[in-house]
C-alpha cells in the first residue's frame, strides 16, 4: 500500500521528510542506544532536542524576547479555560469575536472566569464569512480581545487584525506556521500541534511576558502560566515525543526557506483548488471569498448524493478524509504546510474527472 494524500483536519499529514527521519531514529536516536521516547525529560540529549525545537520555533517566527514560549498539555482546548484564568483579572471583562464551534467553546470557558462580550458572530449562516471588526467596537478596557484566526471547520480566515491597545488572544491551531505574521500584535498566540505542527499530545502557548504578572497566584500550580514559565515547560513532564517530532517539522520548515516561502506554496495550492472550483459548474464553495482559508477548503455539490459518491470514489484514488465536519456537512480539503502541491493537484484533477461523469 503506498501513501495516500491525507486531507484530515487534524490530526493531519506530516511531512514525508519528517516520518523518514523519525523512523530511522526510533530506535537508536543519534548514538544514544535509546528512543527518544524512552529518554529522561531531564537527560542532556533530550534538553538539546527541547532548546532547539524552542529556538527553531523562535526564529521561524521572529518572536520577540518580550515573549514566553511554551510547550505545554490539555490541547488547545485547555487554553480555552487558562487563558481567562490567567489574564482576566484586570476589569474582569472579555472581548470575542464569534466565527465558529471553536470560538463558542472558548466563549463558554471564558464565562466561567469573568464577563464576555461577544461584538460579532457569523452564526446566522453558519460561519461562512468573518465579520468586520472595527477598533472602536472593542472595549477599551476589557483584559483581552479573542479571535480564532482560522476556522477549521467552515474554511475561514482572517486576513486583517482590528487595531487595538486590548490585548489581542489568538487561536491560531489551524494556521500557525503558515505564514509569516507579526508576533508583536498579539497578547496571546496558542496553537494545538495537530494540524500545522506535529502529532497531537502539546500545544504551543506564546505570551506576552507583562501579561504574567496577571495571575495573583492563586491559580492550580499546572494552570498558573507562569510555572510553566519558571520550569521552562518542565515542570513535569513534557510530551517529550511530540516536542521532537514538532521540532523535526521546524527543521524541515526551515530548510523549506522558512514562512515566507511556504506562503507561496500554501497561496499556490489553494488558488489552484478554489480556482477550480469557483470557475466549475458542479461544485461550490460557501465561504465568502475574501475570507477564504488556505488552510481548510471547504466545498459542496449539488446532493448529499453526490457529496457521498465524490467522498467514497476519491477515497478509492488515494485522496483520504475528505469529508467535511459533521456540523456543515459536504467536503473539506485541509491543505496545511505538510501537504505538498502534487496531493493538491491530484485532488483538482479528479474533481475535474468527477465533474465530466458527473454533469
Ligand atoms: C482543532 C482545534 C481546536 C481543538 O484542539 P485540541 O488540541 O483538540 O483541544 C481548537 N481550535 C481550533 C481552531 C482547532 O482547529
């Protein structure tokens, strides 16, 4: 059986590159006699892989030193709840924006920490736009201002930021690394590995160091950010594994000219594909297109029929997990970084079969 193109939402493909690599040092990792799976947290060999998967991060991204990087458990899901618990003790007062099922659970962690104000939502109908957000509708006091830079499921992204003084909370799980962004305009940037950045298990939290000294100290000791900061993600055990393979994917970033140069390939795949579909006669995209994600391509056609005959026949060419979530039905391509031009290619050419037969 040869390799399939993987168009999961997460957990997702990774790069060929970066299989090969860890399979050659799943037993014996550079001499040690050892899997990294089987090494100490704390073991010399295992802090090199830590500090240059961190410093690789870093560069990639051009974080600045006012920043903590960390690698942390719980998903992006737990940030839902620690974030709140960490940086709302100022007016007690939070700002989100409503552009999915990942924003409405942050939302409803958030009410549990203080009083969210939710100033727009693309709910209506359901989620396919991002709604404009202007500075002066966020409150000037509020502890922070909350988005989810790329939506998963409806294929939405924000192409813009409001500006603002707030503190901008971004949930970038399905578009971190995808491009180059300025890290400096955000409070909070977090991301589960899942779909941009290696297997499942950590999640990559970057913080703005003022907003440390947020928490009182009253916070659970794994919930307070800045244990974590202290013990430099090691205050217990870090999801060792997940970490080194994150760090293979940053290795292979970097040798791939860094994030200014998967942009353009990212931009070369999905214009292929929403090209395709905006000039075909058979198959749609919901999503307004100035807000279209190069991430997570969603698409109809015309029948649940139909949806289900294109999902089974490309699932019989190799073109896997292209079914859209539960929630919005249809088809999706997630075409993160690690998914190269050719799987791509490959996908328009049979939708372009199954147009022909399908008419
Ligand atoms: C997948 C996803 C999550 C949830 O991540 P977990 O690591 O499973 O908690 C949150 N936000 C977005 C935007 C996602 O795509």
């Amino acid at each position: 059986m040869e390799r399939v193109y993987n168009f999961s939402a997460g957990p997702a493909t990774l790069p060929l590159e970066v299989l090969e690599i860890s399979s050659n040092e799943m037993t014996n990792y550079h001499s040690s006699g050892m899997s990294v799976m089987e090494m100490s947290h704390r073991s010399k060999e295992y802090k090199k892989i830590f500090d240059e998967a961190k410093q690789d991060l870093i560069d990639l991204m051009e974080i600045p030193s006012t920043y903590e990087v960390l690698f942390l458990q719980g998903g992006a899901s737990t940030q839902f709840a620690m974030i709140p618990m960490n940086i709302m003790g100022g007016s007690n007062k939070a700002v989100f924006v409503d552009t999915g099922a990942w924003s409405t659970k942050a939302i409803k962690e958030a009410k549990n920490f203080g009083e969210v104000k939710v100033i727009a939502s693309s709910k209506e109908t359901t989620y396919n736009y991002i709604p404009e957000i202007k500075s002066e509708d966020i409150d000037t006091d509020a502890d922070f201002f909350y988005i989810t830079s790329n939506n998963t499921i409806y294929g939405t992204e924000y192409k813009s930021l409001p500006k603002t003084e707030v503190p901008i909370v971004a949930d970038m799980s399905s578009n971190i690394l995808s491009k180059p962004i300025n890290v400096s305009d955000y409070g909070i940037i977090f991301a589960g590995a899942q779909k941009n950045i290696g297997p499942s298990g950590v999640t990559v939290v970057i913080i703005r160091k003022d907003l440390l000294e947020r928490s009182d100290g009253t916070l659970p000791t794994m919930f307070d950010y800045n244990t974590h900061v202290k013990a430099d993600s090691m205050f217990n055990t870090p999801p060792t594994y997940s970490i080194y393979i994150a760090g293979l994917v940053f290795k292979w970033l970097k040798r791939k000219g860094g994030l200014s140069e998967i942009e353009k390939i990212n931009k070369k795949k999905a214009d292929l594909l929403y090209d395709y579909i905006d000039n075909s006669k058979l198959f749609s995209n919901p999503v307004a297109k100035k807000d279209c994600s190069a991430m997570n391509v969603t698409f109809i056609l015309p029948s649940e029929e139909l949806n289900a005959k294109f999902i089974e026949e490309a699932a019989k060419k190799g073109l896997k997990t292209l079914k859209g979530h539960r929630s919005v039905g249809g088809m999706r391509a997630s075409i993160y970084n690690a998914m190269p031009y050719e799987g791509v290619k490959a996908l328009v050419d049979f939708m372009k079969e199954f147009e022909e037969t399908n008419q």
